[in-house]
C-alpha cells in the first residue's frame, strides 16, 4: 500500500478514534493525529486525546509535540506530516491520519503551497515598520478579512502580518486565494467520513462532556490558568476558553458546563459540512449498528488496498 493514505474524519464525539484502532489493526496501520489541538501537550482531558492505555499496541503519531505556548499552523503541520507519512511508508505501513481539523487534513493530501502565493517582502517589511501593535493589525485584518480574522488570534501578529500581505499584494484574501487553486493529490487516498443523527450525535457530545469533568477536566484547565498561560491558540480550545472565563469571574461554572456543551455541538455542524463541501468522502452513518458498520468500512478499506 506504498503511497495510500487511509483518512478517518468527521464531527467530535462520533467515534473516531474506535475506528482508527481497527482499521490500524486490519491493515498493519500506524495513527497520525488530524486534529489541531491534540498536538499539544497539557491538553489530553478536554482535547478527548486518545490514552496510552486505549492505544492496543498501535503506534500513533504527532500527538503531544508542542508546548501549549507554541503556536502551530496549516503549513507547519502539513511539513511535519509529510514527513510523518514517508517515514510510515517506509517501516511497510500505512498511515492513518485521524481528526476532526478539515484544513490540516486537506492541505496534507492536495499540494497547496502556503508559502509562495501573495509573498511581497516589501509590502510585509511597510507593515513591520509600521510598529503597530497586535491589536491594531488585527482590527486593520477584521475590516478587510473579518473570516481571517475570526481564525487568526491577536497574538500571533506573525500569521495577521501574513493574511494582511496576502490582502495587499494580491488584492484577495487568503481564502479566496486558496479557492483558485486547483491542488493535485499527492497520494492515493480514500476518505472515510463518519456521521449520526443529529440528535444521537449531540446527546454523546453532552455525555462526553459529562465525563471530562468526571475525569478531571476542571482541574487540567486549572492548572494551566494558574501557570499564567493566556493569549495563546491552545487555550482557545473548547472545554479551556470557557473555563477561563470561570476562573476570570465572567460567568458561572454551570454557565461554562452548557457552554462547552453548546459550543462542542456547533462545532461538530461546522465540522460536518466543512467536511461535506469541501472534500469527497465516503461516509458512514454510526446511529445504530457500530460493529457492522466498522465491519462494512474495513470491507470497503480492503478493496482500496489491492
């Protein structure tokens, strides 16, 4: 299977991870992390980071590989997955990358180059010197790219100065830049997309969140609050950035609870028609008959593999 790649993708909560196991198991697989916040470490309870434990002897990769003050982009996980994939390739099996991040994914199996398009050191080298501070790039990035904006944090003035040069040197923003191309696949892939019923789908949202805090939730955020972390992407994540909130005195601990709960709801609906527009799928639909329907993708896996 020199040069396929199988990806399991789909919202939070649907069972991903179960699936990875097996379908590593089947074919003489090894996990590579598809998800933006599983990268950092500290963050293992409210990211539903896969435990040592539940690993069942599988090799799983690019998981805990930063600090939680490090920042950590599209391009920088498509390098290092890249490289992840060839050394996969090379031991005679075959990655599995896994996740609920629609645009790292893409960006590893399509040839979209970050680095070249709408690159003017000049117009970059105004925007330095022009000693305005985070904030103020980002509000200048709001009123021409409020969608950039939204994604990028006011902190990380390394990725506002390069959506701001993209605007300014090609006249589009970095989303519609990427929407001219037309990215080759790099490897032989097949998606597997996995879905429920909304409201099947939302109540095991709500249950998992349940038991994050019975594993130990609260106190995982806590302690990296009283580190001093702040402003950074890794406390952004959903279960972290409402319970900063709470310990900021903003809102109730009952307030943050429904707000996680919500927050993970929505997120799965942006995740499921990201994953719908944007790429070609095959999917699965997990309400009823897991077992059969795992049996039915590594049937369908088998078939990609010869």
């Amino acid at each position: 299977m020199r040069n396929k790649v199988i990806v399991i993708a789909g919202p939070t909560a649907v069972g991903k991870t179960e699936l990875s196991i097996k379908v590593s198991k089947a074919f003489h697989g090894e996990v590579i992390n598809g998800d933006a916040m599983q990268v950092y470490k500290k963050l293992n309870i409210g990211t539903a980071k896969i435990k040592p434990e539940e690993m069942q002897g599988v090799p799983h990769h690019l998981f805990d590989i930063l600090d939680p003050e490090e920042s950590f982009s599209a391009a920088e996980y498509q390098k290092v997955v890249r490289e992840k994939i060839n050394e996969v390739h090379d031991r005679g099996a075959i990655p599995v990358l896994t996740g609920g991040t629609g645009l790292y994914i893409q960006s590893v199996l399509f040839d979209y180059n970050f680095s070249d398009k709408g690159k003017d050191e000049s117009v970059r080298l105004q925007l330095e010197k022009a000693h305005l501070n985070g904030e103020d790039l980002h509000k200048k990035l709001t009123e021409l790219d409020p969608d950039s904006a939204s994604v990028i944090h006011p902190n990380n003035v390394r990725r506002v100065i390069r959506a701001l040069e993209i605007i300014e040197s090609t006249g589009m923003t970095p989303a519609e830049l990427k929407a001219e191309q037309v990215p080759e696949p790099l490897y032989q892939h097949t998606c597997i997309g996995l879905d429920m019923n909304r409201d099947s789908l939302y109540e095991r949202i709500n249950n998992r969140v349940d038991k994050m805090f019975e594993e130990g939730l609260f106190e995982e955020v806590r302690s990296l609050y009283d580190s001093g972390l702040r402003n950074v992407t890794a406390v952004q994540a959903i279960g972290y950035k409402e319970l900063y909130a709470f310990f900021d005195g903003d809102i109730t601990y009952d307030e943050a609870v429904e707000r996680i709960k919500q927050n993970s709801r929505r997120y799965a609906k942006r995740q499921l028609t990201w994953f719908r527009n944007k790429m070609d799928f095959m999917w699965f639909n997990m309400t009823e008959n897991r077992e059969k329907k795992i049996k039915e993708i590594i049937d369908h896996l088998q078939e990609f593999g010869h």
